[in-house]
C-alpha cells in the first residue's frame, strides 16, 4: 500500500471514529517525537487544527530540541496548543512514593510515573473541556511492548497502532512532500521517551530496520524464529524479539483500538 493509500485511510478511520462516537475534537500529548507528530498533523488533516489540542508536558528530561519541534507543529498546522511543566508533580509524586515504599525510587518506576502522569492529565482535559484523547504509539511498540500501560497507552484511538515506526518515517516525509507540516528534525533525529538523561529507543530495541523486519515475518507472516533467521537474521536477536512479543501481550489487550488499513 503506498503512502497516499495508508494517509487516506487513516484520515477518513479517524473522521469516521470521531464521528461514530460524538467527537468533534481530539486531545494528544505532543511530545516533540515522530509517533505524535504524525498523529497530530493526521489529526489536523481530518478535523481541522482548531479542534486538535495538543499538549507539551515537558520535565528536566525534555530537551530544547523537543520543545522546539513542538512549537513548531503546532504552528505549522494550526493546533491549539499548550505547555505545561510537570516537573513539580513528578517531583512530589517521587517524594511520596519515596516515603511508601521506604525505599529509593528505582529508574523504571520513575519513567514510568512520568508516562502515566501524562496520560492522567490528558484524561483530565478529556474530562473538563471534552474531546478524544488519542494514543500516539505504533505497532514497533506494541508488539515488543516498549510503552507504559496507563501511560502513552492512554487514550480512545491509537490512530497509527496498526503501523510499524520504519513505515511511519516514510509516511512523515511523504506527507511532508506536500506541504511542510512537519520540521525536518522530527524525522531525522534518533527516537527517544526522553523519560531518563540520554535515552534512546535502540538503548532497548533492535534498530527499527532490523526489527520491523522481523516483526513482519514473525507476526504478520507467522514464521518460526529458525525460518526467519534463515533469511540472514541473527538468531539472538530474533529470539530476543520474540520473547518481548510474548511477554507484553497483556498490555495489547488493553490497548485503545487502532485504525485498520
């Protein structure tokens, strides 16, 4: 399917989706990364900027760079947007976890707490003004499980679930080549959560080209891990893939549906 065909289907999914359940406006957390870039320029595709509002929660992890990329989406597409600094609230949230457990907080319960204080805020704005939040994760992440449960999971669409990230890059610049709704640095630079000082996606995965290649062969074609490393790929690695798929198929189940294609 060429990326003409996969924009108009999820344009059109999300209008109908909107549609079908009395939603007028969208709600997502923009976070400066490629997956919620893209969710909000197909937001503002399909609904029109004015009734997409998009919302930077930025904590001492969140680099200029991100805040730039932010700003600068929702200029280029019109989006109602805000800031808003979430430092503080994880900061009393880590002191009063500190306090219940009696113990130091360890780093994945901290990255976590900031995913799920996102999400709890986007409800928020849900709650208090309407509108649907949308959940900004792919199928690279779904399926290895590299997202937070009542975090970045949030929300009542993920309008992109059903893509891997290596096709959303080719979507990205595609739909740049029409008009420029997205700045150059989203689709160039190294994904990152931003939820820990340095972190990037492949500290914890395969490079997005060898692991969507192995996605592919091993969920959508149903492939033994002996079958797909006959095709030239490292055994370990794709056992390693494999067992993420295994282990992270309670959080699918109760992940917001994603658009069909």
């Amino acid at each position: 399917m060429n990326m003409e065909k996969i924009w108009s289907k999820l344009k059109h999914g999300l209008i109908d989706y909107c549609q079908q359940n009395g939603f007028n406006h969208v709600i997502l957390g923009l976070s400066g990364g490629l997956d919620s870039a893209i969710t909000a320029v197909l937001a503002a595709d399909a609904l029109g900027g004015k009734n997409v509002t998009a919302i930077m929660m930025k904590t001492r992890y969140t680099s200029d760079l991100s805040l730039n990329i932010a700003r600068s989406i929702a200029e280029l597409n019109h989006l109602n947007f805000q800031e808003l600094d979430i430092e503080p609230l994880i900061q009393t949230e880590t002191a009063f976890l500190q306090n219940a457990f009696h113990s130091d907080v360890k780093g994945l319960t901290l990255e976590n707490l900031q995913a799920r204080l996102r999400g709890q805020l986007l409800m928020a704005y849900s709650n208090q003004f309407g509108g649907l939040v949308l959940a900004c994760g792919n199928k690279s992440e779904a399926f290895t499980g590299y997202c937070t449960l009542y975090g970045d999971t949030c929300g009542g669409l993920m309008p992109i679930g059903n893509l891997y990230k290596t096709t959303i890059f080719e979507l990205a610049k595609w739909r740049n080549s029409l008009n420029v709704v997205l700045p150059e640095e989203v689709i160039t630079r190294a994904p990152s959560a931003e939820l820990a000082e340095g972190q990037k996606d492949e500290n914890s995965l395969p490079p997005y080209a060898v692991l969507d290649a192995i996605l592919k062969l091993l969920v959508d074609e149903q492939k033994s891990d002996e079958e797909i490393a006959s095709l030239g790929f490292d055994i370990t690695t794709v056992k390693r893939v494999h067992h993420l798929v295994q282990c992270s198929a309670f959080k699918r189940k109760q992940m917001a549906d994603a658009i069909a294609l």
